[in-house]
C-alpha cells in the first residue's frame, strides 16, 4: 500500500467510526467496490476511495461531522465551496506534511490534497415520461446564470424524488447527469466484503451494479492503461490542498 493510500484509509477509518456509532448506512462505491471484491482492498494503481450512502444519511453525515470530526480533516461539499462543480462531498486531510507525504510518494501534485469522496444516491423517475421530464428540466436549469443559481435548482432536481419512494435510483454527482440509474434494491441491506483487512459494507448488488457501471470489471486493464486518474490535471477546477 503507497502512502497516499494509507492515509486515505486513515481517514476512511474515521469517516466509518462516525457512521458507525450513528448508524449511518453506506456502501463502498465505484473502484473501490472492485478493489474489495477483485483485491480485498485498493485497486493497486487506485488514488481515491469512494463510498455512497442513501440521501437521508448522507445529509445527516456532514451534519453530524462538522462537529466530530478531529482538526486535521475538513468537509468539502459545494455549498461551502462553491468553486466545486459536482454533487458530491469530501472527507480531506489538511495537514501540509501529510500532503507532502503524499505527493512525494505519488509523484504528482494534489491540488485536491488527500480524500475520500461521498456520494449521494438519490431517487430517479420511474416511467419513462418521467425521466424525459427530468432530464428536459436538468437542461433548463444548465442555462440559468448565475451558476449558483444553477446549482440551487440542481440540488432541488438531486432530491425531486426522495430516496426510498420508488423503485429507481441514481447518483447525480458528476457533470450535472445521472449515467447508470439503477433499481432501489440494488442497494438494499449491504453484504460484507474484505478491504485491507477491514469488514466493509456493499451494495447486495454489487455485481449488477458494477457490471452496468464498468463492464466486465473482475478482468484488469492493461498494464498501460493503469494508473492514476485524479491526482493531476488541467480541468481541475478547485484546489484545497
């Protein structure tokens, strides 16, 4: 495990601690559910760790958090940065030598320092007359200026349909879309997988899940296609490190 990946997983530790004695409920997500399944922990050339949780935990997380996590990490969410145009928040490490640390062993700056991401998983239309109104009112509102004023309307499009109240759900995190939407059993009591030696919450679907979202995920990719996606890049658009 690299550095940048132990620290990560410091601060994964304290994110399940916390969700733990509230009772939260939460899912490894994205690649680091197929590290958990095909690695029992990181995706080797992995530099994030992701996990989503249902709405109502996910808001009732940054609530509790602010005031219990310790003093070397912070929350990022988009209505306290506004510099961040996704859906989504973070748990990130603020301290300069753990960065350091960090982009010394990545080599590679972090412009968004070290972190774990959170998403939320939301509930999405049905039929299919609701999805075409859905997505006709994403485009409206991807019109409006000024953009916070666009990201107000989208936050009420992200919830439109309360998690848990139909049979559909979607995470409306990146680019302003939900790209796989995904059936609300799917989700539904987590199963326990392996990841670094720690028990950790999937979705019971994970399978149907991650194969709608990768493909044939169990089969590595090329040697020359692995290795990181997130340290370093010219669209970055916020920088907390």
């Amino acid at each position: 495990m690299t550095v940048h990946q132990k620290e990560i997983l410091a601060i994964y530790d304290v994110f399940a601690e916390i969700c733990r004695r509230h009772g939260l409920r939460y899912y490894m997500a994205y690649g680091t559910a197929i590290g958990v399944v095909r690695h029992r922990g990181f995706i080797p050339w992995d530099d994030d760790l992701d996990v989503a949780m249902p709405r109502p935990d996910y808001e009732r997380f940054f609530r509790i958090a602010a005031s219990e996590l310790p003093a070397h990490l912070r929350l990022i969410t988009w209505q306290k940065y506004h510099d961040m145009r996704y859906r989504f928040g973070k748990v990130q490490e603020i301290r300069r030598e753990v960065v350091e640390a960090a982009e010394r062993d990545s080599g590679h700056p972090l412009p968004q320092g070290v972190y774990i991401d959170v998403f939320p998983i939301d509930g999405y239309p049905e039929t299919k007359l609701g999805e075409k109104v859905w997505n006709l009112a994403r485009k409206v509102i991807l019109r409006l200026r000024p953009w916070v004023v666009e990201e107000f309307f989208m936050d009420i499009l992200a919830k439109w349909i309360p998690y848990g109240r139909g049979g559909m759900t979607g995470i409306f995190a990146c680019y302003f879309r939900i790209r796989h939407p995904v059936r609300l059993d799917v989700w539904g009591e987590p199963v326990e997988g392996e990841f670094e030696g720690r028990k950790v919450p999937l979705p019971r679907g994970y399978d149907e899940w991650l194969r709608q979202e990768f493909g044939d995920y169990m089969t590595p990719p090329p040697v020359d296609k692995r290795g990181s996606t997130h340290l370093w890049g010219e669209d970055v658009a916020w920088k907390f490190g």
